[in-house]
C-alpha cells in the first residue's frame, strides 16, 4: 500500500466496481499491492475500490476466512450506490471483528494465513521463502490434520546463517531440528485482550514470535504477530478497556451487568454460575497477596479457556475471586464446573510451592436454573446468587450446588474436590468433545 494512503475524498471512486474493507488489524502480511490504492476508513480499517474481480479474490485469498473483512459489488454508477456498498463490507467486517463474549475481537478475527512448509525443506529453501517475501515472518509445519508440530521464524533461521560456517551446515539440510517444536498457539474463539495477557506472560525470548491460531480440532486457521494483536488492542478504544478488569483482562461488573440484562431481556432460560475459591480470603491471607492475585488469574484464565471451548453466552469478573459464566444449558454447567476446576489445578502448576500448611485453592460453584421469564431484572438475579452463594459458604469445601428460584435454601450438592474431579474430569473430556 502507499505511504500515505488517501482519504476516500482524494480519489475518483465513480469508476470502482467491488468495494473491499479489511480492519486495520486484519492486514497483517496482506502482500498484494492494490494499484488504486487503501482509502483510510477512520482509523480502525481500509477500503479498497477495485474493478477486477479476479484481483478482488486474490487479495481476499491472502486472508483467512474468519479475518475481519468485506465485501460488497458497487450496483450503479451514483455516489450513493458506492457510499453503501462501503457500508456494506464495512459491517460485514466489523461483525467479525467485534465477536468475543466481551464483545472484542476473537483472535480469528485478525488471523492470516499460514505458510505451510514440509519437514524435508532445507535451509536454503527456507532462506529463499523468507528472501522471497518479507512480510514472511514464520513457517509452519504440520501433521496431515493441519495440527501444528514446529515452527520456524524468520529471525531463528537468519541467525542460524549469520554464524560461523552458517551456510555451509544448514543450506542444504533440512532445518526442522532448528525449529521450535513448541510454538505458541491460541484458540481462535479467544478475544485479543485474553491473548495480549497470554502473550505478555511469555519469556522476553520468544515475546515477539507470532501466534498460531488453531481451531476446536487443534488445526491451523492462520497467524498473528504480535505487532498486529497490539494494533488490534489499541482499536478497542479507552472507553471499552476501562470496562474490562485490570486484574483478568475480562469483562469487570458493569459490562457482566449490562450482558446478563440482555439475555434476561430475551426471556429465555437461563443458567448462570458464580464461580469462586472456597474461603479465598484465608488462603489469600495465609499464601501472600501475590500468590493470591496469580490464583485469581489462574482461576480467570480456566474460566476463559473453558468458556470459550464451549462457547457459552458470556463470561466476567465481577472482582476479586467472583466470576459469572452464563452457560448454555444445566448439564453444559455441570460439565464445565468439572473442567474450570481441572485447569486451574493445571494453572496453579508454575506458581510453584504454596507455604506450609496452606492447601492448594478449591474450586465453589454456585449454579441458578432459570426457566424463561423467571426473573425480570438483573437486580433480582444477584440476589439470588448471592443467596446461594451464602449457602455454598456456609457448607464449606469444593463444591457445586445447583438450585432453582424455588431451591435456593436446600440446593443439590456435587463434589468439586481433588480425587472427584480427577475421576469425572475424564467424563467431561469426553462429553466436551
């Protein structure tokens, strides 16, 4: 694209037949150079005009399916017929991008393809690729799944060439033992913000490596650097960052709030959990405020990731160690409780020892069973969960009670403890596929 691309109004766009918007985000390695030029869609995408339709499938071919673009046919030849076709691929794109449970952008939004390479390509191959095209920044192999087994970056392999008799040990063998068979991937339904945390907890050796993005089978959808993920970040806006909790990057009170009056609004059935660490405020206490704020983020991580596997209606931190999810049905809850409680097990792992004589945080659930139109209001909603909530404190240990309206004071009780969730994580796993 030029330097400084026009604004829409320096540019005769009377003769464009096909209108293409891409987020700002989105662009990423986009490596076709549109003649007509991008036209600066007020800072958060570009609107490309074009009359060839052939030229029009090639650029989009460079984008995944899932990437935050659009496309529309300018019908006519008025002003106004190009004006709405822009708007036309502008929505469709920003649809994309605004997808998350926090209504953020999921990280397919901003995802580009991949470069697939085989495990027999050879240094010098590889330096040609690289050489080729400099917006090329890692290549990707895989298994026959399109599952993700080692990646190369740019940066390894010149470095590998710059040393002493560089050229001559790996030009002509292959490089795959020089990759990193541990890349780091991503869920394609997480949102950027959850990404940018993940990211920002690598070490400083590979903060800047791009990010394989994978499916619900573990495949490669595409790739995103992390120049791009900051780009995205910052087309979020101050206003919509303040609504997020600075602890977890997930939706805070107000936006839990206003998410829940929404599908209350609806009127139809809801179930809605609290989830939380049975008596946080003693091992808080007890471990150090910095453990405890590193559990709180394990725990905000497991309900992430578990959420978004599922794909539940919405996710949030109220604060503190008090998180809603709002599932899709009673035993997608049932299931899920197992699951959060698995990977914050799993999560708690690289904190390392605890002091003695403090356990290892377990997991309370407080689950309400809603049938369609039950509750009006969001107020009435909190305070029943909370009453619930009472009831799972004063019974103590890791549990999950599930109640209706009518149940609150006499819930069911499932386990959450160690040895049972071990057991029935095995069950979730399979339910989960």
């Amino acid at each position: 694209m030029p330097t400084t691309p026009p604004r829409p109004s320096e540019v005769r766009l009377h003769d464009a037949r096909h209108v293409l918007w891409v987020a700002e985000a989105a662009l990423g390695r986009l490596r076709k150079t549109v003649p007509s030029g991008g036209l600066i869609d007020e800072g958060d995408g570009f609107v490309f005009l074009l009359e060839d339709s052939d030229e029009l499938e090639a650029i989009a071919a460079e984008l995944t399916s899932s990437a935050a673009f659009g496309m529309a046919p300018v019908v006519g030849a008025r002003g106004r017929d190009l004006i709405e076709a822009v708007a036309d691929a502008r929505r469709e794109g920003r649809q994309k991008l605004r997808g998350g449970p926090d209504q953020t952008p999921r990280m397919a939004a901003i995802a580009t393809p991949a470069a697939f390479v085989s495990n027999a390509i050879t240094g010098e191959e590889a330096r040609g690729m690289f050489l080729g095209d400099e917006t090329l920044t890692t290549l990707v192999y895989v298994d026959d799944r399109l599952r993700p087994t080692a990646a190369l970056g740019r940066e390894r392999l010149f470095r590998m060439f710059s040393g002493q008799f560089g050229h001559a040990v790996f030009a002509n063998r292959p490089v795959l033992e020089m990759a990193d068979s541990h890349p780091r991937v991503i869920d394609s339904d997480t949102t950027i913000v959850e990404a940018a945390m993940t990211v920002a907890n690598r070490d400083s050796d590979s903060l800047f490596d791009d990010v394989l993005v994978i499916d619900s089978g573990r495949r490669v959808v595409g790739i995103v650097r992390v120049r791009d993920l900051l780009r995205a970040l910052t087309s979020i806006g101050l206003d919509r960052m303040q609504q997020l909790n600075p602890l977890t990057g997930m939706p805070g009170s107000a936006r839990t709030e206003q998410a829940l009056s929404e599908i209350i609004d609806t009127g139809e059935s809801l179930v809605v959990s609290r989830v939380d660490i049975a008596d946080f405020k003693t091992f808080n206490e007890r471990s150090g405020f910095s453990t405890g704020d590193r559990t709180i983020q394990a725990l905000g991580h497991a309900v992430a990731g578990v959420g978004s596997r599922r794909g539940v209606r919405f996710i949030g931190h109220l604060g503190g160690d008090d998180f809603i999810v709002a599932w899709n049905d009673e035993d997608e809850a049932v299931v899920g409780a197992i699951d959060i409680a698995l990977e914050l097990s799993d999560g708690m792992q690289p904190l390392g020892p605890l002091p003695d004589g403090v356990g290892h945080p377990e997991l309370a659930v407080s689950t309400l069973v809603l049938g369609p139109n039950e509750v009006r209001d969001v107020a009435t909603l909190a305070e029943r969960l909370a009453a619930l909530k009472e009831e799972v404190r004063r019974h103590g240990g890791a549990v999950h009670a599930l109640a209706r309206l009518d149940s609150v004071s006499t819930p069911a009780w499932r386990p959450l403890d160690k040895g049972y969730v071990a057991v029935a994580g095995r069950v979730a796993g399979v339910l989960g596929r």
